[in-house]
C-alpha cells in the first residue's frame, strides 16, 4: 500500500486519513528489516529528547549499566545525556546503551605495535603528529590545564543557551564560560603552539581522548563519561566498561613509550626541513 505520493512516514492520524483500502496491491509484501529500522529512526528524529527518555532508560536497564536504587537525579541526567548523544543516529532506543557503552569504553592499544597494520590510526601515528599532541595532554592533564566538564555542570554540553537539548553534533553547548567553550580555545592555543590545524590536530586529540579514529563531539563524550565517573554515579562501572580519564591517561602514556622515535616528530615538518635545508 502506499497513498499515491513518495511520502513513507506517517503519524498515526496521517495514516488514518490518508488510508484506502482500495490501494492495496495484489502482489505479496517483502518483510524488510533494514527498511523497518529507517521507518523507525525518522519517526525517532521526529521525536523530542524527553519523549523517548523512558525507552532509553530501559534500554539501559536491559544491559545493567544502572546501579539499582541510584540517585534519582543523577540517573536522569544520565539518561538525558545517553540520549541526547546519539539522538540523531539512533535506529532503535537500544542504539543510545550501546553507543554510551562505546564512548564509555577506551580502546587505544597497550602499544603501538598493538594497532592494526594499514588501520587509519596506525598510519595517523606514522605521520608524527600524534605523540606530540598526546604528551602534551597528558602535560596539561597532569598539571591541571586541560579543560574538563565542571563537575557543577556536566549537562552544559548537551544544552543550549535556553537550556534545550543539543542534538546535532556539530552544535557547541554552553555559554561562554563552560567545559565545551574552555576545550575550544584550548584547542585553538595547542594548534597554535604545536603548528597543526585541522585533522592533524582533531584525529590526534581524538584517539588520544576517545581511543577512536572517529566519533561523536569529544566534549559530549567527554561529559558522559564524568557523569560516569562522579562520585555516587547512577552507572554500573563494570557493566558499562567505564574506563576513566585517569585510567585513558595512564594508558596514553604507556602508549605513547611505545611509538618509535622514527614517528615521535612530524612527517611535514621533517620533510620541510630536509627540503629547506638543500635549498
């Protein structure tokens, strides 16, 4: 059946009123499961944050990444969170547990050699800016100047200025004052004093913070994972696989002992160098 138009997603009444029996074809219907879940994320995206909070709540539920008898509040705000993130890539409500679970997780290697022969990341490391970028997080983590979410605040990156949920990914939430706007500038002063830009510095900053090659904004996943890791979390560490930014730091560093000294500087620069230097 269709209504005549190229139209396939309908609210209920929609349906009701645009429905003929009379437009029902004869030849037998397919049961297509990748056209179902497409059907399903349109009428997802269609919806508002709070309205699919309790069916990602129980999605959550279902994998045990909620302690029993949490903090009211704090579960909220994790849930809030959890769906906010994926909002506009999920398919079914279980896509935001397993993507939280992602993001919560940390898969940078032991060791360079650990990274998969002629994977992006590896060839990303050969290129020299990453160990350079990672050690100088690691400095400004260690020192205390890398920004991270407020623990007053850690909703302020799915939220904007009137306090609606963020959805789109490319969208910065908070004023001017809070976590997302201070790992922006921080961004801009680490280019600046590294002399990278673009995807020499985000590819780097990423895998160093996430352990992905690619993936949702760093300060959203960043946030979820101190709602994670606060004192009294609503979050079953073990179940969610919850590795914190202490521990993704601890691990950088031994990752970063293990680059050889070949891929510790920039490819680029080196070249340039070599090219000045017979000039």
């Amino acid at each position: 059946w269709n209504d005549g138009t190229d139209n396939e997603i309908f609210t209920r009444e929609e349906l009701i009123d645009a429905f003929d029996i009379d437009r029902i074809v004869k030849s037998p219907s397919v049961f297509d499961m990748d056209k179902l879940k497409w059907v399903n994320s349109q009428h997802l995206k269609r919806m508002e944050v709070e309205e699919i909070l309790g069916l990602v709540e129980e999605q959550l539920g279902f994998m045990g990444m909620i302690k029993e008898g949490a903090d009211e509040a704090k579960k909220s705000d994790f849930i809030f969170a959890t769906t906010a993130l994926a909002k506009q890539m999920l398919e079914t409500t279980q896509d935001a547990a397993t993507n939280a679970k992602t993001v919560l997780g940390y898969s940078l290697p032991a060791a360079f050699a650990d990274l998969e022969d002629g994977s992006e990341a590896k060839e990303m490391v050969k290129q020299g800016n990453f160990y350079g970028i990672a050690m100088k997080i690691i400095e400004m983590y260690e020192s205390g100047s890398f920004p991270i979410p407020n623990s007053s605040n850690l909703l302020a990156a799915f939220m904007d200025g009137s306090n609606k949920a963020i959805v789109e990914d490319n969208q910065v939430g908070g004023d001017e004052t809070s976590y997302p706007q201070a790992y922006k500038a921080t961004m801009k002063s680490v280019a600046k004093e590294m002399k990278v830009k673009g995807k020499n510095l985000f590819h780097p900053v990423r895998l160093a913070l996430t352990g992905e090659m690619s993936g949702q904004d760093v300060t959203k996943q960043m946030s979820l994972l101190a709602l994670a890791s606060e004192d009294d979390t609503a979050v079953n560490a073990e179940a969610a696989d919850v590795v914190t930014i202490e521990a993704r730091m601890e691990k950088l560093k031994g990752f970063c002992d293990s680059i050889p000294e070949e891929f510790r500087a920039s490819k680029q620069a080196s070249d340039d160098a070599a090219n000045r230097s017979k000039d």
